[in-house]
C-alpha cells in the first residue's frame, strides 16, 4: 500500500478550539489560542484547551506532532531551548504561567514532571528522593525529612521494594523502579499538576502494567497529564483524550467517545490506524 495515498490531506484539519471535554468538571489548566516556535517555525498553531483537575488527560498523535512541545508549555521546559518563543495563555487555577514575574522555578514545583527515560540522580535512593525536600526547605527537621520520603515512596507504590535499601545506589534499581522512584521525586514536592512524557515507552509489559495502575490511582490527588504513543494505554488510563496531528489540536473528549465515536475524520483514521 502506498503510505502517501493513506495520509489525510492537511486541508481537513479543522481550525477550532477545545474547551474540558467532561461537563461541568473544574479546569485545572486553561490554554487559550497558544502558538509556539522554535526560531521561526511554528510548532504549535493556535491551541485551546481545558484540562480538569483531579482527572488523567492522555494526548495521542503521530511521532512530530507537537504532543511533548505542548506538554513542556504547561511548565515552561521549553525556555531551556535558545530561539523558542510562545504567545498566548496557559493559566494553572488562574493564574498566567508566561506573564511577567511569574516565578519559574516555583512553577515546576507545583507542575512536576516525569520523563520518557527514567532519570535518577546518581545518589542513594532516600537522597533522590530528598533532594527536592531539601532544596525546598520542605522539611522541618530530620524526622520529617525521613516521613516525607517514607510518604513519597509509598505514593509511588514503591516503598515496599525499598525500604530496607534506601542507603542503595538508585542506579541499583529495575527499569520499572528507576522510573516509579522519579514518580516518588516528583512527588515529594507535592506538586499540583503531574506531567508524564510516556513513562512505560521504555518499559517491559509487566512494569508499564504498574505505571499505568499507579497512574489510576494518583488521579485521586493530581491532575495528570500523558504523553503516549500506545492508543490503548490512553484507552485504559485517562478519563479525557486530545488528539494532535501537525502541531493542531484535532479533537478533545471523553476517552470512551474518541476512540469509539469521535467527531472528526482524522481522528477515526488515526484511531482505527490508518495513519500514524
């Protein structure tokens, strides 16, 4: 089969914008018309969307079409990137992420971040897992620091694997565990908002199946959002799903619906795999 002749032309990419796609349930993060560029290409064109609180958002779409940029402008990890530029709003519970004096190091502090490739410090386990606390000053002595980390690892569903070696190299650790332990760091600063740039992609089934049921169960307290190539992951895990293709936001509804009854073309091709 020709690839070409199964591509969607780019004229039926829709020019709209998205609000929450769950009713009445409250935005925690609110984008309004943003664009961005690196130098002079636009990556990102004219995004809007609402993405509740307290719930898992999954964003789909082919490889290079915006979903990891999009996700760093929720925390602003694109400024270490020279020539890149936004405009528009991105607003976390009101408040403008790119207006003046907006603090960026308190910003990721309340939007953590977990990565693709799992990225421990070249520390012991209990001291990844500090590090944030401490540089924060989030602890009032060293018996706080101690349940802080205790309380982070068990958020992370990995407190019981080690607890009995937290003096151990965290590079020591599975794959699996390298990754839930950035979760556990992430965690410990009590974020508001938990990025996930595809955090099983490189992980075997077994491990991915424990990111995923930690994921459910973190939804409790965060709102969360995920970066995934695999459509079924983001079946099984998120409550909203956007679709992005060329650096568009295509579509943006309730999981169930997108993948069984979405309302524009190019997400039906995209789902049902006849491109991507």
């Amino acid at each position: 089969m020709d690839f070409a002749q199964t591509m969607p032309p780019p004229l039926t990419v829709p020019a709209r914008s998205a609000s929450a796609p769950l009713g009445d349930h409250p935005v925690s993060v609110d984008v309004q018309r943003l664009n961005f560029y690196y130098g002079a290409k636009r990556a990102l064109e004219d995004i809007s969307i609402g993405i509740p609180a307290r719930l898992v958002t999954a964003f789909i779409g082919p490889s290079g079409c915006g979903k990891s940029t999009f996700l760093r402008t929720l925390n602003r990890m694109n400024d270490i990137i020279p020539g890149t530029r936004v405009d528009g709003r991105v607003l976390i519970n009101g408040e403008d992420v790119y207006g003046p004096g907006t603090d960026v190091v308190e910003l990721r502090r309340r939007v953590g971040m977990v990565f693709q490739k799992s990225n421990p410090f070249p520390k012991t386990i209990f001291e990844n897992v500090a590090y944030g606390l401490r540089i924060n000053r989030m602890a009032s002595s060293r018996a706080d620091l101690h349940e802080r980390v205790e309380e982070s690892l068990k958020a992370a569903a990995i407190w019981d694997e080690v607890k009995d070696r937290l003096d151990d190299s965290a590079l020591s650790l599975s794959g699996g565990q390298q990754q839930r332990l950035c979760i556990a760091r992430a965690l410990a600063i009590k974020p508001e908002i938990l990025l996930m740039d595809e955090p099983a992609s490189a992980l075997d089934p077994i491990a991915t199946q424990r990111i995923e049921e930690l994921i459910y169960q973190l939804k409790t307290d965060y709102t969360i959002v995920i970066v995934t190539h695999n459509m079924q992951q983001a079946a099984r895990v998120s409550d909203g799903t956007a679709f992005f293709w060329l650096g568009r936001l295509i579509e943006y509804g309730p999981t169930d619906r997108i993948f069984t009854n979405p309302g524009e073309k190019l997400t039906e091709d995209y789902v049902t795999g006849r491109f991507g």
